[in-house]
C-alpha cells in the first residue's frame, strides 16, 4: 500500500492530540499546525446526519469532533499505526468509523454520497490532484464541500515535490511526494475540474516565534 512505511514512522514521532486544549473541549477541530488557532468545523457545513469522510485521517481527533456535532464521520489512512491510535481514543464513539485504505481507491470503490469530504495535512496534499479531484467530486452530493489544508507552498517550488521522513540516523530518509501550489492556482485547479466557489487563503501564523501559515482550500461540488 502506498507509502505506508513511510506513515507509520512518521507515526510513531508524532506528538499526540492533547486530551483537552485551551478551552477545556476534549474534542475540537483543527485546521492549522498550531494548537486553538483557526476556523474550526464550520468550514465543512455540515451537521446532525451529514456523511463526512477525512482521507488520511491519522489518529481520528477531527472525526471525533465532527460527531459530537451528530455527523456520521467516517476516516481512511494508509498508516496502521495512525489508526490503531485512533481506534484506541475513540473507538467508542458513536457515528465514528476509521479504515485502512488508500484514498483514491476507497473513493472509487464506496458507492455512498458524501457532504463534505476534507483533509488537514493529509492525503489531499500528497495526491495527485488530477487524480484525486474527479474521484473526490464524484463522490460529494452537489453542493457538498472538499476542504483541505497544509503548509504554503515555498516560493518557486510548485507542483510534485518531494518531501522526507526520517527514520534514524543509521537510515536514509524515506520519500514521499506531495503537491503544492499558490492559493490562485489552487482556485484555478479546482475549477478546472468542475469544482464551485473555490477559495484558497494562507491563514497566518498565531502571534510567537513561528512564522509560517497555513492555507486553507475550500470548494463545492
């Protein structure tokens, strides 16, 4: 299965979701790489009964808030260390279900509609868009929302990058690619493939040390 070596490292040296954040929620939506920073789940639109999927969902902290919100939040990753993790924090919750699948091929192959399909550093930013839109589009009742988020593109580095996970420091790095893009390109990209009311913005960093944002892609169906 694609890259699953390299997601299970990349698993097991990352930090885990804290079990209550700022605001003393023990579950909450998080689109950025800093902690109780950014939109949250209004970004998707949905509520009681909408059908959510997250395509490389890793250890389920965003599926789990989305069915407090009474949605049915389903979640796919190709790491079986991710979904271990997430299986073992909020494998009781009702509405909530997480798979071992690639997220082209679980696109193609279910058959349900889907309101909003979303993905935060996940596999949107490591798939081929020309690959993964059509599917991902397919799948969304009209009207439904794709999301995404992920670090900014660097300047002048656009389209298939490769990006490294290091193992140890016996071991070369393992490759993975991933697709980045300006957020004008990115509405551009959306729209080609029959995608509506695309927006793209770089959210800025909070106020501290750190400087880099993160952009936040979102369309209908």
């Amino acid at each position: 299965m694609t890259d699953t070596l390299a997601w299970d490292v990349y698993a097991k040296r990352s930090k885990q979701r804290r079990l209550v954040n700022a605001a003393g929620q023990t579950t909450w939506f998080n689109w950025t790489q800093y902690p109780d920073h950014g939109p949250g789940a209004e970004i998707l639109a949905v509520g009681p009964g909408s059908t959510v999927l997250e395509l490389g969902c890793g250890t389920g902290g965003n599926l789990a808030h989305l069915t407090t919100l009474g949605a049915h939040a389903l979640g796919v990753d190709v790491s079986t260390a991710q979904l271990a993790t997430a299986k073992d924090r909020w494998g009781y919750m009702p509405g909530l279900r997480v798979e071992r699948a690639e997220a082209v091929a679980y696109l193609t192959e279910i058959g349900e509609e889907l309101d909003a399909v979303f993905s935060v550093f996940g596999a949107a930013w490591f798939t081929d868009p020309n690959v993964l839109l059509p599917v991902v589009r397919k799948r969304l009742r009209p009207g439904g929302v794709f999301a995404f988020s992920h670090r900014p593109a660097i300047e002048g580095c656009y389209g298939c990058q490769a990006a490294y996970i290091s193992c140890s420091e016996d071991q070369d790095p393992l490759v993975v690619k991933r697709w980045d893009y300006e957020p004008e390109r990115w509405v551009e990209i959306l729209s080609e493939h029959g995608f509506t009311g695309a927006t793209a913005e770089i959210l800025p960093a909070p106020p501290g040390p750190r400087t880099i944002g993160t952009l936040l892609v979102r369309a209908q169906a």
